[in-house]
C-alpha cells in the first residue's frame, strides 16, 4: 500500500540519537492455512487463525545512530547470546523494507529476543518473532518522527511490515482470532495486512489449544521452499477455491459458536495442507509416525466420548489439540494417560486463546 512508502523516514530527519522499545507476540495457529504466495508476500488465498498466549516471543530493540550512511548495522541475540548466524536473514528482511523504514539504514539496531518455548521445539517462532520485531520497529517510527496512529492504524502497520517478513506473523498481534487475505467473506479483509475478527462466540475466545511435540527436529523443506512448490503443484487451483468456500462455512460457525463445523473445518484444513507438500514435486513428509498416532488417538476419543475436541498441525509434525475450555479438565487427562507417551520426551505446551501483542517495560 503506497502510504507506508514514506522516503522522507530518514535518519536525517529523525527526532532521537538511540532509545529502546520492547514487545511480546504471539504465535497463532490457523484454522484456514495460508498456503502458496504471490508478488511481494501476497497469499494466494484468505486465512484465519486463532492468536495464541503461552507461545509468544519477547523482543527488545535497541537503536542508536550512526555516522555510516550505508548498509543496515545490526545484531542479534537471544537469550543474552549473540546469534550470529541467525543474523543474515533479519538483515534481509530489514533491507527489504527500506521503501518503508529508509531511516534504519542511519541507525545501529540490537535485537534480544527469547521465545516462551524452547526453540528447537519444532514450534515455527516465525510469526511471534517477526510480529514481534515489527511491533518494535513501528514503535522506533513513533519515537524517532512522533507519527501518532490510532491503536487500529498502529497494528494494521505492524500487520503489514509483519507480512512482509513472514505471512502468518501478521495475524499475531490482534486479540483473538485474525484473517489475511481479502475475501467476499469479511468485509475490510486485505491481501496486505491481517485484521482482526470481530464479533466471534465467547466459546472460541476462551479456546484451548495442546501443541503435542511429537518430533522437534528442524523442517527438512522451509516453508519458504514449501509455498514456492505450490506454483508448480497441479492441485493448487483446486486448493485456492477450496480454501475460500472453506473460508465462508467458517465464519457463520464463529459467529455462532459451532465447534463442530470450526472442528470438522480445521482437520481437513490441516491434512490438506500436509496434502499439498506430499503431492508437491519434489514431495515430502513432515509427518512423523507419532502424529498419525496421536491424530488417529484424538479422532477415536472424540467418537468415543462425545467431546468436542480436534486437532490442527502446521508445517511439521506436532498436532494442536483444540478443544472448548468447558472440556479442559478431561482433554488433559486424556492427554496425559494416553497421548504424552508418543510425544518426544513426553513433551507437550498448554496453550489457549489470547489477547494477541502486548507492550514490555
Ligand atoms: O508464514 P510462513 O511463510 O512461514 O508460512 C506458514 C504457513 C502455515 O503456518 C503453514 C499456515 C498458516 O496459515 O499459518
């Protein structure tokens, strides 16, 4: 969008020599994934997910200018160490939105970040961290030029830098449940920033969410690699429309509060997309034999007992048990006679619905 473009952001022009802000953000989880990308970070189809609360990274972001005039300047450290190899990639990002942010070229930047879970978990830290240090770097923008937004105008921006690094971080700093990609189905929904989900039932606010760490080896194919093979995948068209007729079953059940159509909705939003990656060329598997477990376990306790509890996966092999808070207490039971002996080292996070970003002091 042309108004975030704003060449006349230089450190030139900046109010302030160094300062500090600090973020949390979450992970989400979708519900409808977001598969296959176009142009600049544009998805090819609409998403919706739900923000969560334990899973969420916190971020400092120190700045000070400097006299270099050229290239971005900038280091990383996560829990107190400096990571350097893991530079590269924010580097890239940062450089990437210089039509957006000219002034970071002009500025020393320290990032400390540390993820609530530990980062070899097999959870994907992309969207919390990403969302996490778009939160910081509008702040920056605030602080260094006194732009004054509303709070929607601030995480409809922080959204829009987040895409831009990561797709799915841009649904990670609204409250609740959050959609990217415009679609017929809600009114204000954009290709170019998430938005929040208003109006949802109290049931899917106050949702529990179990991520089950069946394997906590890296992806072997990057989600990057991943959405670049949907171009040549010929189930892809098929998927897109699938995807928004999805989309519209969807949000009449939010509204309503129907856990079975969310629930029915998710599974088959989350084997289709472990679908796509085994009929992409090459193909591949991010499943492991311990999912298939766990999911066949949740589907036969569910026909078993009449609890309203499903599952979801993102790009790898741990299942998101999801389940009405009403039900917590013997979902965790369940889960811990009979699922946490296929995780690795009987390891499991407790997640639940959140408020999405928060400021740290
Ligand atoms: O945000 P990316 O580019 O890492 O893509 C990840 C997309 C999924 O997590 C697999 C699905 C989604 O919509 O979050």
């Amino acid at each position: 969008m042309s108004h975030y473009v704003n060449p006349s952001l230089t450190a030139v022009a900046a109010a302030l020599d160094s300062g500090k802000v600090a973020w949390r953000s979450p992970s989400n989880l979708a519900l409808i994934k977001y598969w296959g990308k176009h142009g600049r970070q544009l998805p090819r189809n609409a998403s919706v997910s739900l923000t969560l609360s334990a899973a969420h990274t916190n971020s400092h972001l120190s700045f000070e200018k400097n006299d270099k005039q050229s290239g971005i300047d900038f280091e990383l450290r996560y829990d107190g160490i400096r990571k350097e190899a893991w530079e590269p990639k924010t580097v890239k990002f940062l450089n990437s939105i210089s039509d957006v942010y000219p002034f970071l070229n002009g500025y020393t930047l320290q990032l400390d970040t540390i993820n609530s879970f530990p980062h070899s978990a097999g959870i994907a830290s992309s969207a919390s961290g990403m969302s996490a240090l778009a939160l910081c770097l509008v702040e920056m923008e605030q602080l260094l030029f006194g732009t004054e937004y509303t709070q929607a105008e601030f995480l409809q921006k922080v959204s829009y830098l987040s895409r831009l690094g990561s797709g799915s971080a841009c649904r990670s700093m609204y409250p609740y449940l959050a959609a990217w990609g415009e679609t017929l189905h809600l009114d204000g929904s954009s290709d170019l920033f998430g938005v929040p989900v208003d109006g949802v039932h109290e049931v899917f606010k106050t949702m529990r969410n179990y991520i089950l760490i069946a394997g906590r080896e890296e992806k072997s194919v990057s989600s990057t690699a991943g959405h670049a093979l949907m171009d040549s995948n010929l189930y892809a068209d098929v998927r897109y429309k699938e995807a928004d007729l999805n989309f519209g079953k969807l949000m009449p059940a939010l509204y309503e509060g129907d856990v079975k159509t969310m629930g029915e909705i998710t599974e088959h939003e989350a084997l289709t997309l472990h679908a796509l990656m085994m009929t992409s060329h090459p193909s591949y598997i991010l499943l492991l034999p311990n999912t298939l477990i766990l999911l066949q376990k949740i589907r036969a306790f569910r026909a078993d007992t009449g609890v309203p509890v499903y599952f979801s996966l993102d790009a790898g092999p741990n299942p998101h048990v999801l389940v009405p808070d009403a039900y917590a207490d013997q979902v965790e039971s369940f889960i811990e006679s009979e699922l946490l002996q296929h995780c690795h080292e009987g390891m499991m996070i407790k997640d639940q619905v959140g408020l999405g970003s928060t400021k740290l002091a």
